[in-house]
C-alpha cells in the first residue's frame, strides 16, 4: 500500500514539475507573443512556395491552391487537396454559371453538381507539392489543375 502511495506521489511531482517548465517556456508578455507570432509568419512567408503565393494562370485552365496543417505529413496533404479540390470545384462552377447563365444555388439540379465534382475528381491533376515541418507540424502545400477544354 505504502509502494502505491508513494507512486502516485512521486507521479504528481513528476507532472506539476513538467507543467512548470512548460509554463516557463511560454513568453510572459503579449508583446513577446505577437513577436513569436511575426516570426512564425515570417517563416511560413519564406518558405511557402512561390506558386502558392501567386497562383499561375493560364488559358483553358483552372488552379486552386491550399494548405493543410497536422502532426502527420499524410493527414495534412489529405486536407490539403480537400481543400484545393473544393476551390477547384467552386471555380469551375463559376465557370459553368458564366457560359450557361444558369445558377447552381439551393434550387439547383443535384446531378450537375455531382457531375461537376466527379469531373473535378477524375480530371484534376496535382501540379505541384511541397510539405514542410514548421514547429512540430506538417504544412503541406498543394497547387491542382483542371483542364477545362
């Protein structure tokens, strides 16, 4: 019973010691934040990829970037084209809208949204990748491409 106790005990110490040091880690200010928060910024800036700050254009072609954010390089890239396959899906649709005139809005036909992202799907290409690992976590960075002729 005592060996118990004083696991438990020792356990407690162990934890609120660790808390400390991770609290004395922490900057004391709010101006000591902004600034850890512009240098972060300023790293991301620096090492996001050209054609995710500026997005190609091109004729006959639609692209869309984004980024994902985890712990997990595959789980980040999975949001990542998630994300960069909904931009494509919404400009593709804008597209369609300015040729046909027609609306795509509460009212409109499910099938030709569903045609619409199934085309997204099957014809968009990722053009270009880039994961980088900035304070613990996996940026991926994803540029797609649909053909649109």
């Amino acid at each position: 019973m005592i060996r118990i106790i004083s696991v438990v005990v020792i356990s407690i110490l162990l934890f609120c010691c660790e808390n400390k040091e991770k609290q004395s880690e922490m900057p004391a200010d709010t101006d000591s934040l902004e600034t850890a928060a512009d240098s972060l910024q300023a790293e991301f800036n620096e090492n996001a990829p050209e054609w995710f700050n500026h997005i190609p254009e091109a004729a006959g072609y639609i692209y869309a970037a984004a980024e994902g954010v985890s712990i997990r390089a595959n789980i980040a890239e999975q949001k990542a084209m998630l994300k960069a396959r909904a931009k494509l899906a919404e400009k593709a649709e804008e597209l369609m809208q300015d040729s046909d005139g027609s609306s795509s809005g509460p009212g409109a036909d499910s099938e030709t949204e569903k045609d619409t992202r199934s085309i997204i799907l099957e014809r968009s290409i990722v053009k270009y990748k880039k994961q980088l690992l900035i304070d613990k976590k996996w940026h991926v960075f994803v540029l797609v491409e649909l053909k649109t002729d």
